[in-house]
C-alpha cells in the first residue's frame, strides 16, 4: 500500500509497539496531523463480544460534550403536526413516500440521519436494504424512532452519534476534529467509552475492551492501553 511522505512522517512519532495512555495518545494525534484540512479524528473499539448474537449487541447513541465538529444532516420522515415541528426544529428534509420515491429512484443520499417517527416505520421499512448496510436506518435505541422529533432534532445538530458494531465487533466513532486540541478530544473520548462500558451485554464474558485505537483521517492508529480505562 502507497504511503505519502507526510503519512511516513507522522508514522515516525508514533511508537506502535507502545500502549499509550489516553491522554497522551489525543496529544500525539493532533500533533501527528499534517493534511491541510481539518482532520477527523475517530475512535476504534473492539469489543469482545459476538455481534451475531442478539444478547451481546451493543448499540446507543450520545451526545458528545464538545460535538464532532460537524453539524450533520438530518432526514425525517413525518407527518402533519410532527412534520412541521421537525421543520421547525431545523431538520434538513422533512417528508414522507415522496422521500422514500426519491432515494430509491434516484440513490439520493444528501443526509447523515435519519429520524422518523413510529407510525412512519411502515413507510421507512421499505428502504431497509438501502438505510441498513450504510447505518442509516432510524432505531429505538438510538433515539431515532420517537414522537419528540424536536429533541431528537436538536441533539443531533448538537453533536449526538450512534455507535453499534460492525461485523467484526469493533465500534468505529468520531469523537472530533483535530483542531479541538487534546483537552476537547479527551472529554468526548471519555464520554464515548463512558457510555459503551455502561451498554455492556450481560452475556459478555472476559475482557470487555479488546482494543481501543484512535486516529486522525490521515495519521497512523495510535494504540491505547484500554487497561486504564473504566
């Protein structure tokens, strides 16, 4: 794999063998982001448990102290009153069979959530192939199936994300931009994790936290010690 000059030097900063301390490891990856851009920064954590089995699932959404620097899109499928007080709230697009007609005849997906309230889930489940392998799909858990379209709305525009494991059991989050500095990115850090340790499955056995790595769009992975952590 072609790695670009400034990839090898931040590679050099960064000792792979070492587990850092969070606090530490947040410094490094501001210091190790060199693109001209505003870099995303991303945790990844691997959890043990089986996500094949319903009983270890584990799937929620928070509020991130500091946001993540960027205020996503919301889509909300609604109607009458509940599709004015989405409106209202700020949502980007507010619909209902006209919304499910547009993305399934034109792919279109100018959006990074999904809200939508219960009795519209008849509607929205049609587009259950296309909204569930992108992550998109509204759920209960996430707070993304509810009458208060309003909260929903504005907790989302403040920074609120999902997270839910992927195939191989590992939770992959934003938790901010490198321009945050280490201080802002700590405190989302610690609110992800927070809440993932407190969404642990009963039938979880052994080691909870496997690993838990974190990254700027274009640094290498930073490894912390997930020993010190909760």
């Amino acid at each position: 794999m072609f790695r670009g000059k400034k990839y090898k030097e931040s590679a050099k900063l960064v000792d792979r063998t070492k587990l850092y301390d969070a606090a530490e490891a947040l410094e490094l990856v501001t210091k190790v982001s060199k693109a001209k851009f505003d870099e995303t920064v991303e945790a990844h954590i691997k959890l043990g448990v089986d996500s094949r089995h319903a009983d270890q699932q584990v799937r929620g959404a928070i509020v991130l102290p500091n946001g993540t620097g960027k205020t996503a899109k919301v889509l909300v499928f609604a109607k009458g009153p509940k599709a004015d007080e989405a409106q209202a709230a700020g949502a980007d697009y507010v619909g209902e069979m006209d919304l499910v007609t547009k993305i399934q005849s034109e792919n279109w997906f100018d959006f990074d959530v999904v809200v939508a309230t219960p009795d519209m889930m008849g509607v929205v489940g049609r587009l259950g192939k296309v909204l569930g392998p992108k992550g998109l799909m509204p759920s209960p858990k996430a707070g993304t199936v509810t009458m208060d379209v309003t909260k929903a709305v504005n907790e989302i525009k403040a920074g609120k994300i999902e997270y839910r494991l992927d195939k191989t059991n590992i939770i992959h989050c934003p938790i901010g931009k490198v321009s945050f500095g280490p201080e802002k990115l700590k405190e989302n850090f610690d609110a992800l994790l927070g809440a993932i340790i407190k969404a642990k499955p009963a039938a979880a056995k052994g080691q909870y936290l496997r690993s838990v790595v974190v990254a700027s769009t274009m640094s290498p992975g930073i490894k912390v010690n997930q020993a010190k952590i909760g």
